[in-house]
C-alpha cells in the first residue's frame, strides 16, 4: 500500500509525509525533491528551461516508478493531479489525502517560506495571491475527485493531524472506497 497526499503549495504535504511514515515504519518520499535531485536543478529551473510540459512529463514517469513500490508515503507535487494516469495509479496503490487550508492560510505560509520563490515556479502571468486563487479554484474540483479523504490542516498541530491520518489509514480498505468518501476537518 501507498499513502498518497495531494494539496496545493504550502498545505503541509512536505511537513507530514515524513511523520506518517515514520509511525508506520514505512519509507516517505518527496516527489518534488525527487525530481530536483534526478534533475540537479530546481523545478523552477526545469520550468524556465524547458516548460511546465516537460516537467510533467518527468513527474509523471517518477510517480509511475514509485507506485510499483510498497510501504510508501508520497508528498506529491501540488499539480501532480493534472495527469488522469497519475491519479488513477494513485488511487489503485491506497488512500489518496488532500490536504487543504484556506486560501489566505495558503497565501501567508507562502509568503512566509523564503524558499518559495527561489525554488516554486510561477504557474501563470497572474500576481502571486492572484495566480493562487486561481490556480487552487481550478484545481480544487480535481482534489476532491481524486482524494479518498480532505483532511484541513490550518490551525492543527503536525502532530494531531499524523494521529487523525493514521486512523483513517486502519479504516480505509479499495473495497470501502467509495463508500467512506469521508470529510474531516
């Protein structure tokens, strides 16, 4: 089984993946990172010197890779849902969590991550607080879809929020799916 967790940028993907696979005694991975270390530049470089085409792409062909593997917590990157085979593999190798937050919650913890800029790329002509606004409208349908759980993680503790995934992990089943669509907040 894999535990997925999708979210927009800031949402806490980063911060939480290590700490669920610790308590599981599973491996976390970091898609984003991944890349930039099979790249040996950031995704903002791969952005600027090859488009965001390309670097789907190469998202793509890595989550592939890393949902042939076992016992794994993914922090996926927050577009990583744009690609329909992307999540299919995703929702077939175990519970899929999107972490949300509001969206001025979102706007100052990246504001507030100085590596924001130096690594994120911008995603559109739009100015920052504009471009997340609309970027996480569009995408928030896509969450929703794609997720088995939406678990909020503004104003919760790290702590609190690994205890409340790891309950959800022990109940969810493939079988109980769709049955269990289940919101916390």
């Amino acid at each position: 089984m894999i535990v997925s967790l999708i979210g927009y940028r800031g949402c806490g993907k980063s911060s939480l993946a290590p700490l669920i696979a610790e308590r599981l005694h599973w491996r976390a991975v970091d898609s984003d990172r991944l890349i930039e270390e099979q790249a040996g530049c950031t995704i903002a470089d791969i952005f600027k010197s090859h488009g965001e085409p390309e670097f789907r792409k190469i998202e793509a062909e890595i989550l592939a890779q890393l949902f042939n593997e076992d016992q794994l917590v993914i922090a996926t990157g927050g577009g990583a849902i744009l690609n329909s085979q992307t999540c299919e593999l995703m929702r077939h190798a175990g519970p899929v969590f999107w972490l949300s937050a509001p969206t001025e919650e979102l706007i100052r913890r990246l504001t507030q991550d100085v590596s924001t800029t130096e690594t994120r790329p911008a995603l559109t002509d739009l100015k920052f607080e504009e471009e997340i606004r609309t970027v996480l409208q569009n995408r928030i349908p896509v969450y929703q879809a794609v997720s088995d759980f939406e678990v909020s993680t503004a104003g919760r503790t790290l702590t609190d929020l690994v205890d409340d995934i790891l309950q959800l992990i022990q109940g969810w089943t493939p079988q109980s799916r769709t049955a269990i669509k289940e919101h916390t907040s």
